[in-house]
C-alpha cells in the first residue's frame, strides 16, 4: 500500500453507518447525517492512533521506559499541536489530558502500559481499541495511509483557526479561553516530525523528508490557510506521481472522477484550476459543523482577564488604603 491509497475510497454503500446514540453539541459533530468531512475526520483520528500503536521509536523494549526515548519530546510535540488544532472538542481535550498524563508518568511508563493507554482513550466517539485492528473501523477511507493524509489536511485547514473552549459553564467569566491558532508553519512543521518518528514505513519517510527539506516553498511565518492548503495539496500530488510512476493511470490528486470541475474545460487532461482545487478541498475535508470562532473573542477573552486584575488591583488598593487610615486614627486616639 502506498500514500496514493487515497485516490480510491470506498464507495459510500461500504462504509458503516455512525453509530446511533450519539449526542450533538456544537462543538461535537459526529451525530450528524455522516458527511464526507466527519468521516474524514474520524477516520484521520483512528490513524493517529494507530501510528502511535505502530511506533517503534518510543519503546525500544518491553521493559523500556517511555522517558527514556529520543522520540519522546517530539511525541509531546506532536500532541500539543493537535490538542489546540483538531476541529473536534472532545479529541482536543482528550488529547490534552494525554500529553499531561504521558507528562507525569513517563519515567515509570512501560510499552504494555502505553497500550493499556490507547486502549482506554477516546477521541469523540473513535475508540483507542479500534487502533488495533482499524480495518473494520474506517468511515470514509480504506486505508491506514487514506486517514493520515486526511489528518494533515484537516489540520492544515485547521491552521489560523480558533476554535472555542470545550465546555463553558454559566456566569461571568466561566469556561476556559479560547485555543490559540497553529499557523500553517506549524502545522507543516509537526508533519514533518510526525512522519519522522511515528510513520511506519521506513522508505516513505526517507522520501518525505527529504522532499520536505528540499521545498523552498513550504510554509513560513508569513503563510496564511490558503497557502499552507494549497501547498499540503502539491505536497499529495508529488508523492502520488512518485508512487504512480510505473503506472499508466493519471496519478493526479484529486482525481477527475472526484472533481471533474477542478480541471480547465472539465477534461482529464486539462490543467487544476487552484481556486476550485481549494473550494474541493474545503468541501472535502471542513464541515460547517466544526464550531470555531472569531479572532478577536481571543483578545476580547484577554482584555476581560486584564480588566479583572485591573479591577481587583484597584480594590486591593483601595482596601490596603482604607486599613491603614484606620490604622493610623486608631493609633492617634490612643
């Protein structure tokens, strides 16, 4: 199997249906008539979970300990970023309290125990057991490869993204902050580390990173979601011509069956159109269901903590004053 897998999902009479049950919130989409982004999404969580049911570099022996691996920094790394740019609250969370699980218990943790980990965790409704033998388990892709191409997408167009806090009680001030944007840089930069420690096979990671070091135009400081897409999307092109070079079919993603508009004149051979490459990619891989919001509630969030401290400042001052004027006439009367 290779990273062009994704050219072929199955068709939608073979994927399972979404389980029954289940309860939407805002931030939680998966209840939703499946769509081609949910399945999307789930099937780019069960692929992260099973690259790190996969990896090698954490556990170099059964009685090894997790804080003992090189790998380890890039793995706490790693669930950083998805923790504040995955489109589903209850992943984000989920993967939070992962990384500050893995945090306190690294030095003592073994590789059954990690396993016990995956086993228990829950990214929404996508089981960490459902890792181990994930062929049953995927919604829109068949392939291992098919769902981590879904995850670069996802978080790629996740980049700039804020997304709101998992859960807000009621009253003033309740709730966590917003999340803070990944930008494309950083996204593509966690790619790279994911490939490089957590990817299974050996010389498709010689290739992908060597192409990924070789890019002058991989994303920078200055790239926006637009740009960091796009590029993620000649990214997935030149693997695939690279994996499809012995072959007589057209190797170019997305394919003409799935976006036959994407191409000039709508003909096999015509050149992408890259502002309808982007619309396909949205339509394909970002739901409406996915809740963020505005930028500027991020900074609102902030100058609401400021004004707070500015205001409690003040009354410790005004308290502070108050007692020692209290203080001193009582000394005086005496």
């Amino acid at each position: 199997e290779g990273l062009a897998d994704s050219l072929s999902p199955p068709s939608s009479s073979e994927r399972p249906a979404l389980a029954e049950g289940q309860v939407t919130t805002v931030a939680s989409p998966w209840a939703v008539e499946q769509s081609q982004p949910i399945g999307r999404l789930w099937d780019a969580l069960l692929a992260f979970l099973y690259s790190l049911r996969q990896c090698t570099t954490l556990f170099s022996g059964p009685d090894s300990r997790l804080r003992d691996s090189s790998a380890f920094p890039d793995l706490m790394s790693v669930l950083g970023t998805l923790s504040r740019t995955l489109p589903s609250a209850e992943a984000r969370v989920a993967l939070k309290d992962l990384r500050e699980q893995l945090a306190e218990s690294s030095p003592r943790l073994t590789h059954s125990d990690f396993e016990v980990i995956l086993d228990g965790i829950a990214l929404g409704p996508v089981q960490g057991k459902y890792s181990r033998e994930p062929e049953p388990h995927w919604r829109h892709c068949g392939t291992y490869t098919c769902g981590l191409w879904s995850l670069f997408h996802i978080l790629m167009l996740s980049s700039g993204q804020v997304f709101p806090a998992p859960q807000v009680a009621a009253g003033f001030m309740a709730g966590e902050p917003p999340t803070e944007a990944c930008t494309a840089e950083e996204v593509s930069q966690t790619m790279r580390t994911f490939v490089d420690q957590f990817f299974p096979c050996a010389e498709c990671r010689g290739h992908f990173l060597k192409m990924w070091e070789g890019d002058s135009n991989k994303p920078n400081s200055t790239t926006d979601r637009y740009d960091g897409v796009m590029w993620l999307w000649s990214t997935h092109n030149v693997v695939n011509a690279r994996l499809w070079l012995d072959r007589a079919a057209d190797a170019r993603w997305p394919s003409f069956e799935s976006c036959t508009h994407c191409r000039a004149n709508h003909e096999m051979a015509g050149d992408f159109i890259p502002s309808l490459v982007y619309q396909h990619l949205v339509h394909s891989y970002w739901s409406s269901e996915y809740a963020t919001v505005d930028k500027r509630s991020s900074y609102n969030w902030l100058m609401v903590v400021v004004a707070m401290f500015a205001v409690g400042a003040l009354l410790y001052a005004c308290l502070s004053g108050s007692m020692r004027s209290g203080s001193g006439s009582a000394r005086k009367s005496a």
